[in-house]
C-alpha cells in the first residue's frame, strides 16, 4: 500500500513540476522573455467620434443636474413648512380671538376644580389579594385581612409564616 500511494505522491510531484515551466539557476542571468499576451505598454487611442462626444457631454449634464437636486434638504424644507403652517394657524386663532374680543366675548378658557370625576361609581383606590378570596376592600382592610391571615398560617408553617409576618406587617422595616 506504501509503495502504491508513494507512486502516486511522486507522479503528482512529477506534474506539479512540470506545470511550473522551465526550471532556472540563479547564477545565470537571462532576459525575460515577452509573451503575446503580455501587457506592451500604453496603446494608442482613436479620438472619440462625434456620436460619442455627444453621448458623453448629455452624461455629464445628467450628473450634474442630479448633484444639485441631491443638494436639498428635504427635512430642513419639511420643517420649515410645518413652522410655517404653525404660525399661520397661530395668526388665525389670534385674529379670531381678536375679533371675539371686539364683540365682547371671552373665549379664554375657564378653570373649573372637581374633587373628583362625577360619572365614577365609586370613590377611592381598592385592592384584593388572591390568597384570601375574591373580595376587594381598601389598603387598611386588605392589611389587617392579611394580618389575619398570615397569623392563622402560624399553626401549620412556623418558620415561613413568621418570616412573612416580620417582612408584611411591620410598619418601621429598619426596625
């Protein structure tokens, strides 16, 4: 098997070297050789025609048309429209209320206070805790429902309920 894929390595080896082309020494100095295809230099180039120069200047035109329109600000241009639609509505309030105000009318707005919302059912923040059923009562019921209940949980789970009465219930909690 050795000696098999020894065989290969050198007829691949073998191709390889050949592929490379003509082996050179370093002490003999040859001129390189020039290929066909190899690049001569600067070729010299016909004068466009007329079709072409045309073609070229109607480009050119275009871009420049194109880089001055690229040139606007459409956001500056849609603020200051907005500015301006703003200051012409404010003039038309201020012409209105002028002449409201020449006629004798008050449009100004009036401040009026309510406790509350008059259209509420009920008056007041409310609270429920699931662990003790569906009912809704306000803080200070909820607090002492709670109270209880955590008390009466002594009974079956000492240390958590302790833990939770001292973390729930007491008011000062550095204390």
């Amino acid at each position: 098997m050795d000696a098999i894929k020894k065989f290969f390595e050198k007829k691949k080896t073998d191709a390889k070297f050949k592929m490379a082309g003509e082996g050179k020494k370093l002490a003999m100095q040859q001129r390189p050789r020039h290929h066909s295809n190899a690049y001569s230099g600067p070729k010299q180039r016909h004068a466009p025609t007329h079709d072409a120069q045309a073609a070229g200047a109607a480009a050119l035109a275009r871009l420049e048309q194109q880089s001055k329109k690229s040139d606007v600000d459409w956001s500056l241009q849609a603020i200051k429209a907005q500015a301006r639609r703003e200051l012409e509505a404010e003039q038309k309030a201020l012409e209105h209320l002028n002449l409201q105000d020449s006629e004798g009318m008050d449009m100004r707005p009036k401040e009026i206070n309510l406790d509350s919302a008059p259209m509420l059912a009920v008056q007041g923040v409310f609270f429920h805790c699931p662990l003790l059923g569906p009912e809704i009562a306000s803080y200070n019921e909820i607090k002492q429902q709670i109270r209880d209940f955590l008390f009466s949980q002594v009974e079956e789970d000492k240390g958590v309920s302790s833990c939770l009465i001292i973390h729930t219930c007491n008011k000062n909690k550095e204390k």
